[in-house]
C-alpha cells in the first residue's frame, strides 16, 4: 500500500453543481436560452441534433445534444449547443468572399497590407493563400461571425494568424471536402495581451463542418477560447508547441474527429469559477498524444459518448513506478514529475457515462482531486501510476473497466463497486482504499473504504490484491483475486473489518500474510492452504461434485480463499488443480480451516510502500461455474 500522499484539497463541486449553473448564468450574450432539462431514466439516449436552420434562427437553443433524463450525477441538459454551433449550408446566404492571394475591402472588410480585419457580423467565405498575413475579427459585442474555410491557408512569422478580438461568436465553418492550414511562428501579442495560439478568440469559438483544418502551432496553443470552444465537426489535426485545445469556460465536442499532437496539454479548461473549467465530450473521435497530460479541467470532466485516445507523457512506460524503497525495491521515475502526465485530470469530479475511453499514461490514467463515477461505457487503461484514481471517492456502477498496467489499479479513500465488468492488472495493490486523514497502519484502522456490491471484479496484483486502511466489505458480485506470490503482502488486507456477507469470492495467492474474514461475516467462508502454478485451473465443488466457482490462475500460490452463497455448515468442500484433488476442508462456521491474521496491517503495504516486486503480469479470467474462463494472452511481466 501506498504512503497517503493523497491531495488534501478537498473540492465540493460536483459537476451536477456546475452544470445547473450553466443554465443560470448562461454565456457573455444576453441571447435566450430553452434547454430541456426532464429527468427519467438514467439510460436515456442523447436526442438527434437538428442541423437545419434558417438564417436568423440562431438565437434559439438546439434541445439536439440534450439528454431526457440523467446520466449519472449530471443533466446533460444543461450543456446547451446552439443551432449555430452546427454547420449549415452557407450557399444560400448572404456571403462575402474573401480572396487571402489577393484581399479587397468590401462591405464589412477592412485590407490593410497584409492584415484582413472583420468588422460586421455576417458569413465570411475564404480562399486562397495568405503568406504571413493575419486575419483579424472585430465586430460588435454582439456580431457573430461565421469564417468558412475553402482551401485556405493563412501562415504568419509573427502573431497568431486568426485573433477574434470581438465579437459574440466566431464560428469556423469546414465544407466538405476541402482542406485548410494555419500556421504560425511567434507567439503575438495585442497590447498588453498575448495571442497564445495559432487561433485565438476572445469570445465563444464554435469550429464544424465536415472538412478538415491543419493546424500548426509553431509557438504556443494549437486553438485557444477565453470563453467557451465547442467543436460540432470537422477534422481537425492540431500540432501545438504547447497545449491543443484550450477553452477557458469550456471545451465541449459533440462531434468530429480531433488529432491532437502536443508537447504540453492535449485539452485543457483552465477557470476555476463554478460554472467554468470544465470539459465535456459528448460524442466524435478524440485522439491525443501528448508530452504532459492528455485532459485537464480546472473543474469537471464528464464524457458520455463518443471515441477518447489518450497518450500522455510517453505512456505506461514513461514514468513506470515499481519496487518499494523500505523493502529492498527502487522506484524509478524518468518523467519529470513537476509536470502532469495524468491521462485525463478533474479537479472537482471526472464522470464517465458513456463512450469508449482509452489511455495509456505516465502518471494515472484517470484521475480526479475529489471524486469519480463510472456508470457507463468501455475504459481500457494503462498506467505507470494508477489505474483510476480519485482523492476522496470513486464509485463504478456500471461499463468495463480494463486495467492492462499498473502500479495501483483503483485507489480512493472510499473505493465502492456497485456494476460493471472491472479487470486489473497492478504491480503493488489491485485496489486500494488509502489517504484518509484517519488512515490506517500497524493495526490501526482509518477511515478509508472498499466495498464491493455487484459487478464482476478480476485483480490480478503483485502486492495486496484487495486493500484498505479501514474497512473491506464483500456484499455481492463475483470477485476472482489472484494476489501475491511472495509472503509480504496478502490476497486480502485491510487494518479494519473484513466482512463477506454475499457475492461469489475466489483468492488465490500467497499465504504469509493470510487474512480472512471476521466472524460477523453474514457469508461462510474456507481458506485453505493449496499449491499451484501459472495457469493452472482452480475449482471448488461442493460434495455432490456441483462446481461453485472456477478460475483460472496467472501466478503460482498457496492459499484458496472461497466464499459462495452455496456453501453450508457441516459440508465437505474440495479444491481441485488441474482436475487433481489438492485440498478439502468441511464448513465448521462463518470461518473454516486455514486462520487470518486479522487486522495487523498485512504487510508492507499497509505501511505506505510498493510491492517489492514488479509486475507479474497476467490477466485473472472472468466467470465461473463448470467450465473455467481462460486466462487471456498477455502474460508478460509489466
């Protein structure tokens, strides 16, 4: 177990908080706003956006994008996107053409050697080439300007080459098939303001359409909104020196495909007001590789749809941390760990309800300074630190969770499993519940939690397969552990209670630091001590040979630990390997055959170090009953 080197900032924001605020607040125009916000179900299903619209429709709110009801904590209601957000055919608008080879002043444009200043409201269609020119946008407080790109380029070697200095909204528009680049070398500036990216608003920023936008950020920022940046289409591919997207409100996509190269942050929201700071993906394709993290938001993060790709600070690899320095082990870093190479970061909370998420980190590949929920959705991660990883709760109700590579796979002060498909791989502790500021250590019990209530649960952990500094209740699921196989650590741990009062349990691991359930268990239990290698098969039949839960196990072992609802007093239970008897033991009550050490502490991990040895690899099957789940293929050390 770790040491408690948990935050002790404590945010008591919620994104529900945030989100509601949206509605009060609304934006820096003064336009009306009719957002749905109906509650039902929690599995409602996100509406069809409207794209349609008339020109002068756009001060009313698109209920597109809106959910009927809750997903998770949140109302997703309240994210509202404009029908201006979305791309419409500008063919049969009013528009003023803008020639960059060769720029003419016309109604609205102002030509000033190489520098095109917008100075009404009104679509903009834009061709050509501008060498090291800027194109400037300056209109009213309440203009919006809507920029449509058809193949143009726009390089400038000395301030940012598009500065929406006013307006209401600027809106990028990207026509199917064609292709546009902006490119800078320098970051500008405006006054006393710096122009930190290749396009930098001042205002909302919307980008859609079905085209692509080439955007190299030489100096700073790929795009940069000091309000809101809503991106609803297009193809994007940002290469920035620094950050790719950043929206100071908030950055929401809904739709598009984004590539982002960054040598800082892929995405980031950087206000910390309680209706700001915020990132929000809701659908399209994401994909980020990036020198210090991938995502991070001052306040929130909640993605219920879409396809997220995170590579931050070289991945799993690149600041791998393995071995406890107490007990003979090394941790070793080569990432600079002043800067963040977290996966996707929250400050308040980080929900996860839908879509497909994948990162592989640095640092922890989930992370939120207060809480984390996963109600939905894939997650597949890999981690040179955590797993998932929240400072105060982490709750899963539902979706899959993959942890392929980790030092910790979930950790939480209080970590709670109530659904969901959930498969860690950990160098130290498969789960652990660690960092209150009562902790536990050396028989003293903290207040930290882990409780699993449902879901199916497979850990496969070098150190302390399940572990708390204070409680560990087992209520319900299937739980499959494949704990140590040296004796310093223990497939269970915890300095509190240990109950098992439901649920289908199967522990294979060393059994130095055994623990097993108290007696105020409500759900018999055996322990019994039983050799077996890598890969053999584990299973458990009751005396009319019926199989209670079968496994099979990635590491070598001395102990099966089992608890199922159908085991009784008085009957014989029998562990098979391989086919082969290996053991028996007959219920004699809550706790049979071989005796846990209680609650001392269970080893190094509970005194705030690593396992002392690295990863063991391996991937602990999922399901039981007759025939036992294969073991999957990835069996290398990590």
């Amino acid at each position: 177990m770790k040491p408690n080197r948990l935050s002790t900032k404590k945010h008591t924001l919620r994104f529900a908080v945030i989100l509601s605020a949206l509605v009060l607040t609304g934006c820096a125009s003064t336009q009306s706003t009719t957002s749905s916000t109906s509650a039902s179900s929690a599995s409602s299903t996100v509406s069809t956006v409207s794209t349609s619209e008339e020109s002068g429709a756009d001060e009313t709110d698109s209920t597109g994008g809106a959910m009927n009801g809750t997903i998770g904590s949140v109302i997703e209601a309240n994210l509202s996107f404009k029908n201006k957000d979305f791309y419409i055919d500008y063919s049969t608008e009013d528009t003023v053409k803008i020639d960059l080879s060769a720029p003419k002043e016309a109604d609205g444009v102002k030509v000033s050697g190489s520098t095109v200043t917008i100075t009404e409201a009104g679509t903009y269609v834009l061709s050509g080439t501008l060498t090291d020119g800027q194109v400037i946008i300056d209109a009213g407080d309440e203009d919006d300007v809507r920029l449509v790109f058809e193949n143009a380029s726009i390089t400038c070697t000395t301030t940012a080459p598009i500065y929406a200095k006013n307006a209401d909204k600027v809106i990028i528009s990207l026509p199917e098939n064609t292709e546009s680049t902006v490119t800078d070398t320098v970051t500008g500036t405006d006054g006393n303001d710096e122009l930190t990216a290749a396009i930098f608003a001042k205002c909302d920023l919307s980008v859609n359409g079905t085209g692509t936008l080439n955007v190299n950020a030489n100096a700073n920022d790929g795009i940069t909104s000091e309000d809101k940046l809503k991106i609803t289409g297009g193809v994007l591919n940002i290469t920035s020196a620094d950050d790719g997207l950043v929206g100071k409100d908030a950055v929401l996509i809904k739709d598009g495909t984004v590539h982002i190269t960054a040598s800082g942050n892929g995405i980031k929201s950087t206000k910390s007001e309680v209706d700001k700071g915020y990132v929000y993906i809701g659908g399209g394709t994401v994909n980020i590789t990036a020198e210090q993290g991938g995502i991070q938001a001052e306040t929130s993060v909640l993605i219920s749809a879409g396809e997220v790709n995170v590579t931050a600070g070289g991945g799993a690899n690149g600041e791998q941390k393995t071995g406890n320095a107490m007990f003979g082990g090394a941790q070793s870093t080569t990432t600079d760990e002043t800067l963040s190479a977290k996966g996707i970061k929250a400050e308040a909370a980080l929900d996860i309800t839908g879509g497909t998420v994948t990162v592989d980190s640095a640092d922890d590949s989930l992370h939120s300074n207060d809480s984390m929920t996963v109600s939905g959705g894939g997650i597949t991660v890999k981690s040179g630190d955590d797993g998932l990883h929240a400072d105060n709760t982490l709750t899963i109700e539902d979706g899959t969770i993959v942890v392929e590579e980790s030092c910790e796979g979930l950790e939480a002060i209080d970590l709670t499993i109530n659904g969901g498909t959930i498969d860690v791989t950990a160098s130290d502790d498969g789960l652990n519940a660690a960092g209150s500021s009562v902790d536990g250590g050396f028989g003293t019990a903290g207040a930290d939690t882990l409780t699993v209530n449902g879901g199916t649960l497979t850990v496969n952990a070098s150190g302390d397969g399940l572990d708390s500094n204070g409680a560990l209740t087992i209520n319900g699921g299937t739980v499959y552990v494949s704990g140590p196989t040296g004796d310093g650590n223990g497939t269970f741990d915890c300095d509190g209670v240990f109950t098992i009062n439901g649920g289908v349990v199967l522990g294979t691991g060393s059994s130095g630091m055994l623990k097993t359930p108290t007696t105020d268990s409500k759900q018999n239990t055996i322990s019994v001590s039983c050799t077996g290698s890598a890969g053999d098969t584990v299973e458990v039949k009751s005396a009319d040979g019926n199989t209670l839960v079968s496994a099979v196990a990635p590491k070598s072992f001395t102990n099966v630990t089992f608890s199922t609802p159908d085991i009784t007093e008085g009957e014989t239970y029998t562990v098979y390997v391989n086919g082969t008897e290996a053991a028996n033991e007959t219920c004699s009550g809550v706790v049979s055959g071989a005796t846990g050490m209680g609650s001392f502490g269970g080893g190094p991990g509970n005194m705030g170090g690593r396992a002392p040895n690295g990863g063991m690899g391996g991937q602990m099957p999922n399901g039981n009953g007759g025939t036992p789940p294969q073991m999957p293929g990835n069996t290398s050390d990590t």
